[in-house]
C-alpha cells in the first residue's frame, strides 16, 4: 500500500516570521488521521524570516532531527553548545530527560528554509546528546540515521534508518523493504515515481505492505527515504 501524503493537503500555520507545513498533526493543526508514522511524529517543513526564531523552550524524550536546505540556524541548548547549522548540514539531538534550547535563522535578511523531524525514541530517560554532520554534496545514497552510526551516519535511538537520495533525472533505483517495515519518503526536490505513484516536491508516500521500491526520478530530484519499525 503507498499513500501519498499530497503537500498542500498538510497542515499550515503562518505566522508571519514563520510559515511552517505539518505532515503530522501538531501545535494547533490536529488530524486524527494524522497523528504520525511508525516511530515518526513529526515532519515540519519550516521557513523562517530573517533574524527570527523560536525563543528557549523544552523538550523531552523525542529524538530531533533537522535538516536545512537553505540558509543557516543559529543553535543555543542547555547542554552548552552555541552551533551554526549551515545548508546540506543534519543536526541531532536525543532530548531524553530533558534539554532546553533555542533556534534562529543566523541571517538578518536571507530566508531560512528547514526540515525539523521528530522521531520518538525506543525508550525513554535517553541521556541528552548533539551531534552535527555535513555529509558530502548529495550523490546517490547515503546513510543519514542508524541506530549504530554505521557508514559515518548519525546515530538514532529508534530501529531505524534514514537515507537522503539524490538522483538524476530519468534515474531508477530500487528498495527492498524488510519484512514487515514501514517505509516514509519525504520529496526534498524534484518529481518521482515510486512504484507508478507521482509525487513531487514536499509531497510524501507512506508505505506498508510492499515487498520492492522502484523509484524512478522524473527530474533531477533529492529524496528521504525512513525505514521504520512495524506499529
């Protein structure tokens, strides 16, 4: 079964210095329909104005990924890292017991454009952690996310592994799915086919039940590729 989560059909706050879409139900945005995917709870595509931001706040017990495609985030946490997160980078952090942190966009007049994943860990009480990695410039596949930091990937608290694809246009791969995974592919850039099922830029497939992948880029297209757990 592959459904297209279409990307104008997701949840959407503008806030003015902050328009932000919602694959997942969240803040005020609420689909029963849409409470999250396997271990996944949230996909927020964000863009934030200049100099703008979100002030100190707390979270606990979730595993936070981002990702930024344009622009750069200023990062301030409790743990005492001051980081800048530049386009192309990937930031994690394991929230455990508790952190406190804060994010800006560094510049005071270019458009912050980012990713923010949040992943809820295999257990809970994790001790708080950061890590960061630019991987090199998008080409064929590689290993972001995996609970054993395997390949120069990012270690992940969940039985999980997230993949970032870049393909040419009229490029075909193909994916086995484990059995009994569940597969989320989030559309960075471009227009592919997975499995005859279009889908373009910002839109996603949820998958269940499919043995093969065939994936075939339409365009010059980057993708995300989550291999999750069983519900």
């Amino acid at each position: 079964m592959i459904y297209l989560r279409q990307a104008q059909a997701r949840g959407h706050a503008n806030h003015g210095w902050l328009d932000s879409w919602h694959s997942f139900s969240f803040a005020d945005y609420y689909d029963p329909n849409f409470m999250g995917f396997s271990a996944l709870r949230v996909i927020n595509e964000d863009r934030i104005e200049g100099g703008q931001g979100f002030g100190t706040h707390p979270h606990k017990d979730m595993e936070i990924l981002t990702y930024v495609l344009s622009g750069t985030v200023e990062h301030q946490d409790s743990m005492g890292n001051k980081e800048q997160i530049p386009a192309g980078e990937f930031q994690i952090m394991s929230a455990g017991t508790g952190i406190r942190h804060s994010e800006y966009n560094a510049s005071q007049d270019a458009l912050l454009h980012l990713y923010q994943i949040w992943i809820i860990p295999e257990k809970a009480g994790i001790t708080p952690r950061y890590e960061q990695r630019r991987f090199d410039a998008p080409q064929g596949r590689q290993l972001v996310l995996s609970p054993d930091a395997r390949d120069g990937s990012l270690k992940v608290y969940q039985d999980m592994t997230l993949s970032r694809w870049a393909l040419e246009a009229q490029e075909q791969s193909v994916y086995q799915v484990p059995a009994g995974r569940r597969v989320w592919i989030q559309v960075v850039r471009g227009e592919v086919e997975i499995n005859g099922q279009a889908a373009g830029e910002s839109d996603a497939l949820a998958v269940w039940d499919e043995e093969t992948l065939s994936i075939r880029a339409t365009q010059q297209s980057e993708i995300l590729l989550f291999d999750l757990p069983p519900v």
